[in-house]
C-alpha cells in the first residue's frame, strides 16, 4: 500500500476591496504584480514571484481597518531577497509606504506598504546574522 503524499502547493490571501479595478490596478502598477484573473468584475487574482493575493470586491468594517492601522497589525507578510531593491522600486512606482526600512529585534528587516483599501503589506528579509545561523 501506498502512503498518500500531501504537501501544500500555495496560499493566498483574500483581501476585501471597495473597488475591484483600482484594487487591481495598484496591485499591477504600483507594486509589480501581475494579473492572473479577474472574474465577473468582483473577484480577482495577482501574483509576483508565483505568490498570489486574491481580491473580492465585498464590503468591510471600517473600524476594523482602522484599527489594524492604528495597532500596525498586519494583513499579509511577504518574505523577500533583495529588500533595499524592492524598496526602491516600488517607491519609484508610487506606492503608499507607511514604514520605511528598519531592522527589527526578532533579526529581520521590513517595510510596511498600504494598498487603496487600507491594507498593510510587510515585506521582509531576514538580516545577514540571521541567515548565517540557519547554515550548517
């Protein structure tokens, strides 16, 4: 008999948007992701680096937003290679960055991004003393 393999191939948060097409439209041009779907003008999907998010037009709490905003909760982490270059270059593509590069204690360093919605993107990348105690 055969043990059935299982193994996770993907996840993707499904964030809430006002307005599907300007919600896309950052995603796109503002942070460099592409276009995967868009299905009947109320749900869509985007991806960079094979790494997807998912949008549906739906209503959402505004108090809610505003207090993951005000508490810096966040909404999705992005681990990344090469952070000073993303950074750079979704500044140069106008994106809304809320928190610049800073080294953090628990040994990475990030930015927080905010999308039209009010929701807070961390792109992260482990600091050089991190990665050298994960090697062998």
């Amino acid at each position: 008999m055969n043990p059935q393999t299982t193994c996770l191939t993907g996840i993707a948060p499904q964030l809430l948007v006002d307005d599907i097409d300007r919600a896309i439209a950052y995603y796109r041009d503002r942070l460099g992701f592409d276009v995967d779907f868009c299905y009947d003008s109320f749900y869509a999907g985007v991806s960079r680096d094979g790494h997807a998010i998912h949008l549906k037009c739906a209503p959402k709490t505004a108090g809610d937003r505003a207090h993951r905003k005000q508490n810096d909760h966040l909404d999705a982490y992005i681990g990344v290679s090469g952070l000073a270059s993303l950074h750079d270059e979704l500044r140069s593509r106008g994106a809304l960055i809320t928190k610049a590069p800073e080294t953090r204690p628990w040994s990475c360093i990030d930015f927080y991004v905010e999308d039209p919605d009010g929701y807070i993107l961390c792109f992260s990348e482990p600091t050089a003393s991190t990665q050298a105690a994960e090697r062998p």
